[in-house]
C-alpha cells in the first residue's frame, strides 16, 4: 500500500480513512480542502500526527502551530485543539492511542 495512492481531495471539509485499527491503536489518513469547518476537539485519546502533503494551522491550548510537510505533532489527550487552516489537499497521518486496553 502507498499512503499517497487514490487521493481524492474533497471540495470542502475533510475525507478519512482509516488504514488500521489494531488493540489500542487507529492509524488514520486524512485528506483535507481549503475549506474545513472549524471545530474545536477535545478526544479522549492521545493523536500523533505527520504532515505528509501541504499545509495546516493548529490552535493547540491557545497557541497557533503552523505545519508544513514532513512536521509532526503530539495531541495529548483531553487537550483543546482546532484545525484554522488548510492547503488544499493537504494529507496527514493522525495516530490515535487510546488508553483502553
């Protein structure tokens, strides 16, 4: 499997998919417009995320993070955070790690 094959860049919002669900791990891609709707998260598991294509701009307790490709981000979990920006087609690959074993 290639992360980047079959990329369809929604018109708004974003699309995921779901790569692998294994114990307390979910391995996700997600592909994102210049037109995602602003959402404040709050999840009840850690999310790793990898910037593989474009860019984004988090709001991560208060404090903007621009990313770029290749830049990675820890999301600790019950902690407030919202996507402000995307370039469209924007990929990622968002690791979740819940707790519940």
């Amino acid at each position: 499997m290639n992360i980047l094959d079959n990329i369809d860049i929604p018109l708004q919002d974003e699309n995921f998919k779901t790569l692998l669900e294994h114990k307390n791990i979910k391995i996700i891609r997600i592909v994102s417009s210049d037109n995602v709707e602003l959402i404040e998260y709050i999840q009840d598991e850690d999310e790793w995320i990898l910037l593989l294509e474009g860019k984004a701009i988090i709001i991560l307790e208060l404090k903007e993070i621009k990313l770029s490709k290749g830049d990675t981000l820890f999301i600790p979990a019950k902690t407030k955070h919202k996507i402000t920006y995307t370039q469209n087609g924007t990929v990622w690959l968002a690791i979740h790690i819940s707790s519940n074993l």
